[in-house]
C-alpha cells in the first residue's frame, strides 16, 4: 500500500506540477486582490479534484463503452506520460501540463479563471486525467490500495491549493533554477513510469505471446 501511495503521490505531482501552477496562477491573478485570488484558488482547485477523481473511478468504466481495452490505455497513457517526462526534463511546452499560447490568451480576457484555464487544462489536464485512469485501474480493484491512491490525489491538490496561496512566496524562495531543478527531476522519474506503464501494457496485451519478460 506504501509503495503504491509513494507511485501514486509522485505521478500526480510531476503531472500537475503544482509550482508550474502556482507560477501560472500567480502571472494570471497579478492584478487581482488578494481575497479574489484565494476564492479562485480554491475554486479552481475544488473543480479540479471532481474531474480527477472522476476519471479515477469511472473512468476505466467509460473507455470500456467505448471499446478501449486496459491494455490499450497503458500503452496510450505510456507515451502521454513519457511526452511529458520530456517536456518537463528539456523545459519545452507541449500543453499537455500547461496552457497553450491561445488558451492563455483567452483567458487574460476572462474575468473568471477558476474552471478555464485554472481547474483545465493547468491542473487537471491530460497527463493528470490519465494517471488518474491508470493508476486506480493497476489498483486492481483492492480498496486499500484505492484509498492509497485517491490519497495522493488529495494531497497533491492541497499541496496545489498552498502553492497557488503561496505563489508569489515560493517564486521568490526557490526561484527560476529552483523551480526549473525540482521540474527535471520529477521529469525523469515520470519518464521512467511511463516506459513502465507501457511495457506493463505490451505484456497484458498478448501482442508478444510469453516472449516478454
């Protein structure tokens, strides 16, 4: 249960990425006062937590309406998870943790931003959706390790609610290098994931036989 709530806890905050959001939030919320920027903090952050936790549990259930197999999901999951790794190790911006030029355009334009782009794309965004998929599913359907894992959702969604509360703090301490260290190194710990998701993947889908170790 340990190490799955240890797996579960890093994957959820290399692809969230509360100091990248916490960054984000503090550039879009400048000129806002202080208690408009809490409400939508945790607004945003609330929201958030719903669209995960639904792709926690019922997420496996929708791509089987749709035909997707576990299998499937691995290996998809995989590469999306290894997109980011990389994204994260070389500092490059894909969108699948961030917002995009266009989306944050619209959204200087906004004078709400708690669902769009605060809840998603930035913190809830595919990489996120997906692990949430994959990791409830290689819990197996065994409650202790479910908790373990929607345990490490909710604290790594506090930990991003103190780093939106805490932005212009954590900026200032950790500063760009920091920020910019802490990244790469969660970069290559979710790469390594990923190639395991789909190896996982490439296993459970026969394609192989027994030839795969």
């Amino acid at each position: 249960m340990m190490e799955t709530a240890i797996v579960a806890f890093a994957t959820f905050f290399a692809t969230v990425g509360p100091l990248d959001v916490a960054a984000m939030f503090a550039a879009l919320t400048n000129d806002d006062a202080p208690p408009l920027r809490r409400r939508t903090a945790l607004r945003g952050t609330l929201i958030a937590t719903g669209i995960l936790v639904f792709f926690a549990f019922a997420g496996e259930m929708v791509l089987s309406s749709l035909g997707i197999s576990l299998p499937a999901l691995r290996i998809a999951g995989g590469i999306l998870l290894l997109l980011i790794g990389i994204e994260m190790v070389f500092a490059i911006s894909s969108g699948g943790t961030s917002t995009t030029a266009e989306e944050i355009s619209e959204a200087a334009a906004k004078t709400d931003i708690a669902v769009f782009p605060l809840a998603t794309p930035l913190i809830a965004g595919p990489g996120a959706m997906g692990a949430a998929i994959l990791l409830m599913s290689d819990a197996g359907g065994q409650v202790l390790l479910q908790v373990a894992v929607f345990s490490a959702l909710i604290a790594v969604m506090v930990l991003t609610l103190i780093g939106m509360l805490l932005a212009t703090q954590i900026q200032r301490l950790l500063g760009v290098t920091g920020m910019h260290v802490i990244t790469r190194i969660l970069g290559v710990l979710l790469a390594a994931l990923a190639v395991q998701f789909m190896l996982d993947g490439l296993m459970a889908s026969g394609l192989f036989g027994s030839t795969v170790t």
